[in-house]
C-alpha cells in the first residue's frame, strides 16, 4: 500500500515537474501579435522539418528554464513559422530557426552560436537598458576586468547623451554601453573635454572625435573589436561588417615555427604601433591554419604568410616579397591603402562562375571522401547522360559543340551543388545573410557561426 502511494506521488510529482519544464518555453500562436507588447520576448521561430531547429529545441529549453529560474523578465517562446507564416513574415523570419528578441516594437536578431550561454548572454544584455551606469570606482574596475572593449560615455546630460543611447539601443546587439561621471574613472584618464564618449581596450584608451571620426555609430563599429584578435570564420565573417580591410597572420599554432612567431608579432606590432595610420581602414589577427583562406580565395597560401582580404568585395592582397621586417609589412599595408598593390580574386562574373565550378568540385570530393559507392551513384550517372548528350551534340553538328558542352557541364554541377547546400557552408561564409537568392539555405550554412546582426524591423 505504502509502495503504491509512494509511487502515486512520485508520479505526481514528475507529471508537476515535466508541466514546469515545459511552461518555461511558450508555444506561440496567433494572438501573440498583440500580447508579445506588454513583454520582453525572446522567440525561436522554427519550422517542424528543419534539422537545425530540432538540433536547437533541447538548448531552447534549457534557455527557457534558465532564464526563469534567474528571474529574468524576458519570456522565451517558440513559434511553428510554417503555421503561422503571416505573423512570421510580419516579423522578418527568412530563414529557420531565427531567433529573435522582440523588446517594445524593437526586434533584434539574434545570430551568434547557438549555445545556451550565448543565447542567454545576448538575451540579457539586450533586454535591459541600452546604456549601464557605472556608479562607482569599483564597478568601473569591475567592468574592464569583464569586457576587452568598453565603451563609455563620461559627463552629464547633453545632445551627444542622447546621440550616444540611440547608439546605444541599436548596437546593443554587438556590445554593451556605458555611462559614468568622469571622477569613476581612473586618475590616468585625461580627458580633452566633457562629455566625451571613450572606448577602453587594447591597454588604452580612444576618444570619439566627431570631425575625426564621422558618426558615433560608424565609429561604434569600427572600434567594436580589439585591435588585433584571433580570428576564425566566424570572427572574419564579424569583421566584415565593420568595412574594414583584414590583415591576418595565416600561421600553424599546432607546430608553431620560428618564423610563425616572427610574423604574428610582426602584425601585433604593427597593430599596437601603427594604429593612428591604420586602425581607420584595418583590423589586425592571426588565423589558425590555412584551410579556412584557401577556401575562400580558391587557391593556396603559405603558412606562414600574410594576406589582406577586403570582405566587401572578396579581394585579397599579397605582399609581392616575403615579409621579413616591420618595414616591409606597413609598406605592403601602405600600398593596398593607396591602391598600388595588386588585387586577386574579387566578386566579378568570372570569380562567380570559378565559385560556383570550386563549390562543385569541393561538393563532389567531399561526397566521395565520405562514400564513394554514393558518389558514383550521384554523380557517374548524370555524368552519363550529359556524356550521351553530348555525344549526341556532337555527332548531330559540330560547329559550336564546344560551347554546349561546356554550358551542359556547368548546368550539371550546379544542380547538384544545390543538392549538396550543406558542402557550400564556408564558401558563403563572407557573403551576407541578405545576400543571394537562396536566402534560407544561406542562413542554416551559417548555422552556428553566423554573428548577431541588427535588425531594426
Ligand atoms: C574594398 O571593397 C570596397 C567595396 O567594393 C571598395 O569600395 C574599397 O575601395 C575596397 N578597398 C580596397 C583597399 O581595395
Ligand atoms: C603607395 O605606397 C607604396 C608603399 O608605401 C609606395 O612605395 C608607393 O610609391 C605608393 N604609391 C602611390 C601611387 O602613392
């Protein structure tokens, strides 16, 4: 009897536990349009198909879980986009999952990786007030000791203030925003006037000059980072939405050789000691390895070497001699700044056809690195039809059958290229999210590197 109860309990128990886990996560339906106002709301609009979305659910309840056990006032939910594609739309979703923190009429994109600290981290900074004080000497400290950059607006009310929350409240999505009396500061800040907005990093401090530095959101943009950074795909892809140039290290951090610590602190330096020339159109790192580039460029650099790539428009530049001083390396960076140094690669139509001939190629090999039998199937028995046509063509008229043939074969790979999305995911790494025609593919390539980006729906 005593068992039984014990049991019935328990059942009880577990049935009121699963109920809380599952409240934690709110299903979404039609009638959000009006409540998601009186709320913060942080929602993952998925689709029932999507593998992405199912990979994101267990995380997405952990999120939820955590967030209210933290008390946080943001409520998190989850909407089938595919049922209630209106609202959906309404609100922007593109691709699957988007997640979205949706705060008064503001909505902002979430785009970072796709782990719980990252979520929650992005969900609290952006949910509360855009711009933090930072009442005390000891909290100030506190701060710098947290975040590698800080920006923080120093003096009472003024037009620049409020200049600097309206910043603040749409580059939340990348960074937090400060605010303090100038006697918070350490003795060793001089400031050349109040207000003033700083940004402390890189060991130092930089002032926002108006004349100088054009808008206080451009320059929030190109100081979002420090001044020389370990860089990833992810990070490059970040990068590139500053506009500026990226000059980077490709070096071996497995087997790192003398000359692989000579040229990483070469560009340090360069970027510690050039910053007044440079850090206007530059962003300074190194790069584990030379996969990543190489894709990118469609072809193969040295490790270790240096290049610089224009993310804007896919170029990238080569110093014409092996770097051996600092001289050599700023006259190389002077020269892509003046326009003299020689520009490969770049996003013209022949770059666009030799992309999409290397994803194929890259698609096709990695189908046959991982099965072969698949591969054949996949590709041998279109090949043969395409050879029959041909033959075909050929035998039929032989003027132009150059020409068809080459068109055919590039009509072939392309198919199955897009068959393949999942091989393209690096390729598009540096093209936007906006950009290009397969815009929800684009978005689940990005899948866990793809950076939070404003949107301001
Ligand atoms: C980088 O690309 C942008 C966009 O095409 C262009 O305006 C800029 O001049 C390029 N920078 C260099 C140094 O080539
Ligand atoms: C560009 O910069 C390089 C390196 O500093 C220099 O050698 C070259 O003369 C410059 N060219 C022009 C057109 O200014």
């Amino acid at each position: 009897m005593a068992e039984v109860k014990a049991s019935l309990i328990c059942g009880v128990v577990v049935a009121f536990l699963s109920s809380a886990v599952l409240a934690v996560v709110e299903d979404l339906d039609d009638t959000f349009k009006q409540a998601r106002l009186d709320d913060v709301w942080l929602v993952d609009f998925y689709a029932p198909w999507c593998g992405y979305c199912k990979k994101l659910e267990p995380i997405w309840q952990d999120v939820g879980a955590e967030l209210k056990s933290s008390g946080s006032p943001v409520r998190v939910g989850k909407m089938d986009a595919t049922a209630y594609s209106g609202i959906a739309s309404e609100f922007g979703v593109r691709g699957y999952p988007t997640i979205k923190l949706l705060k008064g009429d503001l909505a902002y994109n979430y785009k970072g990786p796709r782990t719980k600290d990252d979520i929650i981290e992005f969900a609290n900074r952006v949910a509360g007030p855009a711009v933090r004080a930072l009442p005390s000497k000891q909290m100030f400290e506190h701060m710098m000791k947290r975040h590698d950059v800080l920006f923080v607006y120093v003096g009472g009310e003024s037009p620049l203030k409020e200049k600097y929350i309206d910043v603040a409240s749409e580059l939340i999505v990348y960074t937090y925003f400060f605010s303090a009396s100038e006697d918070v500061l350490p003795e060793t800040v001089t400031l050349p006037e109040l207000p003033s907005v700083v940004v402390f990093k890189d060991g130092a401090y930089f002032t926002y000059d108006e004349y100088e530095d054009g808008t206080l959101s451009s320059w929030v943009n190109k100081e979002r980072f420090q001044g020389y950074l370990e860089i990833d795909g992810f990070t490059l892809y970040e990068l590139g939405e500053t506009g500026k140039l990226v000059a980077i290290a490709v070096i071996n951090e497995k087997d790192p050789t003398e000359e692989s610590s000579r040229l990483k602190t070469l560009i340090q330096r360069v970027a510690k000691e050039y910053r007044e020339h440079f850090n206007r159109d530059f962003q300074f790192g190194h790069m584990d390895g030379n996969d990543y580039i190489n894709s990118l460029i469609m072809g193969e650099v040295t490790v270790p070497s240096v290049i610089i790539l224009n993310t804007s428009n896919e170029q990238y530049f080569l110093p014409s001699e092996p770097t051996e001083t600092m001289e050599q390396l700023v006259q190389f960076i002077n020269s892509v700044l003046n326009g003299s140094a020689q520009a490969y690669g770049g996003d013209g139509i022949i770059q666009r056809v030799k992309r999409v001939a290397f994803d194929a190629r890259s698609t096709i090999m990695s189908v046959f690195r991982s099965s072969p039998i698949l591969g054949c199937f996949l590709f041998g028995l279109p090949l043969g039809v395409i050879s029959l046509m041909c033959y075909g063509i050929c035998t039929a008229e032989s003027d132009d059958s150059a020409d068809d043939i080459d068109l055919l074969k590039r009509e072939g790979l392309t198919d199955e290229e897009e068959e393949e999305e999942d091989e393209r995911r690096r390729a598009h790494e540096l093209e936007g999210p906006e950009d290009g025609e397969n815009e929800e593919e684009d978005e689940e390539d990005l899948e866990e590197k793809a950076p939070e980006e404003k949107k301001m729906d």
